[in-house]
C-alpha cells in the first residue's frame, strides 16, 4: 500500500514539472493545428497557380477588373494631361516596378531568345493602349468599354490561324451569342453609332494581337521578362510624343500615374496566368465581364446611367459566358 502511495506521490510531483508531457502533448497539438492551417493556406493559395480552365476563367476576370481600374485612372489624369504623357508615364512606371522583381531573381531573366516578338508587343502596345486612353477620354467608360468587345471577333480567327487552336462549337456559339449582346448595345446603323466608335475597334484588334503574342511566348519567355520588354519598349516609343505635348504633372497625377504602372504589369501577369492555366480562346467569354465592372463603376463615380439596351445586351453576353463556364468545367470533370 505503502508503494502505491509514493508512486501516486511520484506521479503527482512529476505532473506539475516544467517538462510535464501533459504540456507537450498540448504543444505537439498547437503545432500541428499550425502546420494544418499553414499546409491549408498553400494548398488554398496554389489553386490559382494550377493549370484548368477555373483557374484560366478567374485570371480573365481579373484582367476585367484591373482593366477597367485602369480607365478610371486615364480619364481622371486625361482631364489635365495629353494621352501621350499618360502612355509614357504607365509605360515607364509600369518598367520600373517590375525591374526590382527581375534582379532578385538573377540576371539571366534579362536573356530572351524572341527579341522580334518584344519588339512587335511594344510597337503594338503603344497604338493599343494610345487609342484606348483616347477613347476613355471622348466616350462614356460603359460605351468604350463595350465597343472593345469586338476583340473576340478578330481573336478566334487569330487563334485558330496563328497559334493553331482548334475551336470548338460550344466555343464559337457562346462567343457569336456574347457578339450579338454587344450588338444590341452598340446598334450599328443607327444614329447613336459614330465614328469615333472605330478608335476602340481599332483599341480591340491590337489587343487582340497582343493576346495572340503572349499565348505564343508564354511557353518559353519567362513573365518578367515578358512585362519588362513590353514595358521597356513601349516607354521608348511613347517618349517622344511625351516630350512633344508636356505638362509637368502634380505630386496627386504622379501617385496616380504609379498605380497606372503597377495596373499594367498586373494585367500582363494575370493575362500571362490565364493563358498558362488553359487555351486563349476559351477564356474569350470572360472578357465580356468587363462590360459589367465598366457599367458599375461608370455609374458610381461618373453618374452613368446604362440604358435599357445596355443591359439587354449585358443579359445575353452573361448568359453565353455561364453557358461555356459550365461547358468547359463538365468537360473537365471539374463539376
């Protein structure tokens, strides 16, 4: 009995020890619940890293919405400033914020075996992006924004010709649907069509160009690399109009012309990620959420009311991008 006792006594004393493996125990728990929730996060935050046609369908709205953010800038800075100035300082500022990114990651990210093809993305770049900021300037944002969804129009024949993607029904149906959406928005030959509507057109076939480009170097060019010519290329080429037509900007315009740099490398990131996750011609239907961040943000901040055809059209393009959402995922296997 006597033994009992001072084993209990043994057990009692060693229990309230530092060492105590009650305590352990307790700590092996909390680190584990850590390491779960740590694994968790990246297993979460790999998802949008993964190739699939969800992945490719979440960077396209992206770009949508950093696109549109991005108009909102030029037309606030186009009610002082000359497109040109604007071109060249998103252009600039867009180079110098990815420069740091390229040298923490070695030299070896400035070697590119395609400098023709940065060359024609920067050549292309400057006439896109010039005649966007111009029709920002001129037009209502919902209107402009509308118009440059003639780009699938000038894509799927590229796609199909230069990067040899096979289109199939489900894909052309959905993008002809979305097509006649902007169609009834636009409503050509009528009197509201007019002909500084062809500027964004022009806008659309150039990005589309650059689109086709960059699902052509994506697989051997590396993104900073990517983003750091184009951006190089295109301050080159906009400076001299830059020079031409300046106005030395405010401290307020230079903080907003920075955002307009960071805005455009995050588009060719999110551009370069959806066509890394799946096929380019896919991914067009997205492009018409655009149409509803425009609407809502021209109404909130510059009091644009879309009208009744406005959100017709809106109707049947978003009833064609969930139509080819749900195609592409149940070929998928992903629902």
């Amino acid at each position: 009995m006597q033994i009992k006792v001072i084993k209990m006594k043994k057990y009692t004393y060693m229990s309230q020890s530092p060492t105590d493996t009650s305590l352990e125990t307790i700590d092996k728990i909390a680190s584990s619940q850590s390491t779960h929730n740590w694994l968790k996060e990246i297993i979460l935050s790999s998802w949008f890293f993964q190739k699939g046609y969800l992945q490719g369908a979440f960077w396209a709205c992206m770009i949508c919405l950093v696109s549109v953010s991005n108009d909102v800038l030029m037309r606030y800075l186009g009610e002082r400033l000359h497109v040109a100035e604007i071109i060249f300082f998103r252009f600039l500022f867009s180079m110098i914020t990815v420069v740091p990114l390229m040298m923490s990651r070695g030299l070896t990210l400035f070697k590119t075996n395609r400098p023709h093809l940065h060359v024609f993305r920067a050549i292309l770049g400057v006439g896109a992006i010039g005649a966007c900021c111009y029709a920002v300037n001129v037009m209502p944002l919902s209107e402009n924004t509308t118009i440059m969804f003639s780009q699938p129009l000038f894509f799927l024949p590229l796609a199909v010709l230069l990067l040899k993607e096979k289109v199939d029904a489900p894909r052309w149906i959905a993008t002809l649907f979305g097509f006649a959406g902007l169609l009834i928005i636009i409503q050509p030959g009528s009197e509201t069509f007019n002909l500084v509507a062809l500027i964004p057109m022009a806008a659309a076939f150039q990005f589309a160009l650059l689109d086709i480009l960059a699902k052509k170097m994506v697989a051997t060019e590396n993104t900073y690399s990517m983003l750091f010519y184009f951006a190089f290329g295109t301050t080159i080429g906009a400076f001299i109009p830059a020079i031409i037509f300046w106005q030395t900007p405010t401290l307020a315009e230079l903080g907003l012309l920075i955002l307009l740099g960071i805005g455009a490398n995050l588009i060719q990131v999110c551009l370069i990620r959806a066509f890394s996750a799946t096929d380019a011609s896919a991914l067009m239907p997205f492009r018409y959420v655009e149409l509803i961040f425009s609407a809502l943000i021209g109404f909130l901040l510059f009091s644009e009311v879309p009208m009744a055809l406005i959100l017709e059209g809106a109707a049947l393009i978003i009833a064609a991008t969930f139509y080819i959402s749900y195609y592409e995922a149940k070929k998928k296997n992903k629902i």
